[in-house]
C-alpha cells in the first residue's frame, strides 16, 4: 500500500486510470535484435541489444506487482486526443493526466502553470502526476497529493534542459536512497534524480542458480570457446552474478513508460554480460543507450573500509557510469583513485570510495555543462554522513613473533 510518498519518488503504474489499482494486463516486451551491448566499465551506444533468452515468465519481490511489462503499444505516451492506431489505454490516460492537472490548478494554480511549463517527456509528466495522486487511494486529500510535487517541479525548473534519472532498486535493499537524493538534487541543478518504486521484475534478471554459468557457457559455445574450471571458478557461487543483457530487454520497456532521460537498475549481484563477442563478469556497473546497472555486491564492505556510508559508495559508482554513458570521450582506466577507475581487482575500489575524486584527464572529457555538477555531486557525497556509518576498521600491528620468541627464550636461560 502507498503511504505519503517522499519527494522525487516514481511509482510504476500500468494503468494511470486505476492508480496502480489494477486495469490492463499488457503483454510480455520484445526487442529487435541487433549488436550486443558493452562490458560494465566501457560504453557504446546505438543498436538494441540481442533478443537473449527465452524467459517470458514473472517473478515478484515483496511490493512488486505481479504484472509483466507492458508491450511497445502501450508506451505511446500522452497525445491530446489519443488518436488512430493509439491504444485505449494511452488515450484514458491523456484524459486521467487533464483532470490531475485541475485537481493542481485548484489546489496551487500557480504550481500547475509552472508544472505545465516544463519541457518534459509527456510519459514523465504523467507519471509524475499519477505518482502524486495515488496518495489519494489511502486517503490523502489533493492539497497533500499536490505538496509531494512542488518540491520536484521546483528542482526541475532550475534548468532547461534537466537530466531526470530513476534509481530502480531490484533487490539491493538500499533503503536509504530518498536521503541521498534529495542531497545529490539539492548540489546541483542539473540532474534530478529519482527513486522508482513497483515496476515489474521478470525471471530473467534472477533466474535459477546455474542460470549465468549456463548463459556464459552457451555464448562461448557460440564463439567455438569453452568454460573452464578457472573461468567457473571466477564466476563465484550461483546468484554472484547478473546478466545486463537481460535487464536491458525488460527495462527499456519500463524506462519508456516512465520517461525519464535514464533508468539505473540497482542489484546486490556483481554484473555479468556480452560486450560483442566478449563476455565478461563480475563488473560494478554497465550501461546501453540510456540503461544503467549498478552492483552492491560486497559494497557495503567496501564502503565500511573506506570510512563511507553504503549509500555514498552506490551514488559514486552511479555518477561515475552515468557521466561515462553521457560524454563519448569519458572511458575508465587503470587505477589512480578516480571514481573513473576500471576496479579490475574489486578491492581497489575502496581507494576510489574515500577520495571520490576526478583526475583531471578524466574531468576535461566531461562535457563543459557538466563539468561543475560533476564536482559539486562528488563534493555532496563527501558530505553525508548516513545512518549506522562506521568509521573504517583499523589495520591489526604486526606481531613479530620471532623477536618476542627469542626474548622467552634468553627469559628461560637466566
């Protein structure tokens, strides 16, 4: 059941008529076919990714609805009149998102000017407004729905051109994502990020335990290459690893209805995929035309070594992808203590979490409107302090066992 909602939340609804409260069953997403996307750490974009697996079915986690994404028909966004060839549903839900839209005017005439002034994907729009008014249903009155969505207008206003992003935790349980937002927003006015609350999640992400051993094992085949015992072995135990390729196909989908500029999907497995006949695991992160992936695996060590909260430790590997996908020249590289760092040896990356800097090298490749919201995001990481965070653990003194051996023994000789 949704409660009053913190600010910069998107809730996934399927039907904006029924606020989450039922309505279409939509058919299971397809993609076209096309090149394969990159490894964690380098990005491309351009063509779809492969169709991958035959999975079709859909699994829940606790509060996620059991429906399975919907198809390209119903992604159409919001048009005045809905028009031919545009599904019933897309048309309802232009006339749902008018009468939000005056229950704002009645509400705070001066918000729904500024709302409607905003040049926003008509898809982002629209759930924003659903997301208010889905308080409703557990008996929050429109003067409350409306207050949820001053905050994210005003934050959205600050720039033309604002880069919206939704944070999709899929299993992570990164509980304390809505204060780390409302800090990054509040840095900088460039980028407004959100936390994305219900949206289905396919059995594909997940999978049985040899489901990626079987996966890497299958496209090396393909490539007249086999799986080693050492290559298994680096593969780690089942459910160590998550394939991009297939959170691409099933968030595309969702990421169109939602509309923002970029979906970030958080998991607590390392990240596996195919980067053009390359195949590669136990990545942080990975990225394909506008679809990120995030790795907790192991982070909250990480980060406890690093003397940083778990949530610093996520946002910085997020920025780090995110600015990578955003400027072509960006690229990881071999370690300095850059949040740009490739984190060959995973470990490494403590050093990255505790400084949580750029080189300069890498700062020049940002692109010039982004260069100083880059800083001011890292430099807001710095300073948080989240709930339960631990100062890092000190290094044990060697004990010099020979010398204090020698010294019982000239002890016993007197």
């Amino acid at each position: 059941m949704i409660s009053k909602l913190p600010p910069f939340t998107l809730v996934y609804i399927t039907n904006p008529d029924t606020l989450g409260g039922g309505g279409e069953t939509p058919t299971q997403a397809t993609e076209p076919a096309g090149d394969p996307e990159p490894p964690g750490n380098t990005i491309t974009t351009g063509d779809p990714e492969p169709p991958g697996d035959s999975e079709s079915a859909v699994m829940t986690l606790p509060g996620q609805p059991t429906t399975p994404p919907p198809d390209e028909g119903t992604l159409r966004g919001i048009t005045d009149s809905g028009g031919p060839g545009v599904p019933e549903s897309v048309s309802s839900g232009s006339d749902t998102a008018q009468h939000h839209i005056e229950a704002v005017s009645r509400a705070a005439p001066e918000l729904a000017e500024s709302f409607k002034s905003l040049n926003l994907n008509p898809n982002l729009q629209q759930t924003l407004l659903s997301t208010s008014f889905a308080q409703t249903a557990i008996g929050v009155d429109d003067e409350q729905a409306v207050a949820t969505l001053k905050p994210v207008v005003a934050d959205l206003k600050r720039d033309s051109e604002v880069v919206t992003v939704a944070l999709w935790d899929l299993n992570s349980r990164s509980g304390q994502l809505p204060e780390v937002i409302n800090l990054i927003n509040s840095a900088q006015p460039l980028f407004t990020f959100f936390e994305l609350q219900g949206a289905p999640l396919p059995t594909g992400l997940i999978g049985p335990p040899q489901r990626v051993e079987d996966w890497v094992r299958a496209r090396l085949h393909k490539r007249g290459k086999r799986l080693t015992k050492k290559m298994r072995e680096t593969l780690g135990a089942p459910g160590d690893n998550f394939i991009a390729n297939e959170f691409y196909k099933y968030a595309r989908v969702v990421h169109k209805r939602i509309g923002v500029d970029y979906t970030v999907g958080i998991t607590q497995s390392m990240i596996a995929g195919d980067d053009q006949g390359e195949i590669f695991w136990n990545y942080f992160t990975a990225s394909r035309d506008h679809l990120l992936v995030t790795s907790t695996y192991d982070l909250r060590g990480y980060a406890r070594k690093a003397g940083r909260s778990f949530e610093v430790a996520l946002m910085m590997l997020v920025v780090a992808q995110l600015l990578v996908e955003m400027n072509s020249r960006l690229t990881f590289h071999q370690d300095t203590g850059c949040i740009f760092d490739f984190n060959s040896d995973r470990a490494s990356v403590i050093e990255s979490i505790r400084a949580l800097k750029i080189d300069d090298d890498c700062l020049s490749k940002i692109s010039d409107k982004y260069r100083q919201a880059a800083l001011a995001m890292l430099d807001a990481l710095r300073s948080y302090k989240g709930e339960g965070e631990e100062a890092p653990a000190p290094e044990e003194e060697e004990v010099d066992y020979k010398h204090w051996l020698e010294q019982l023994d000239k002890l016993g000789e007197e």
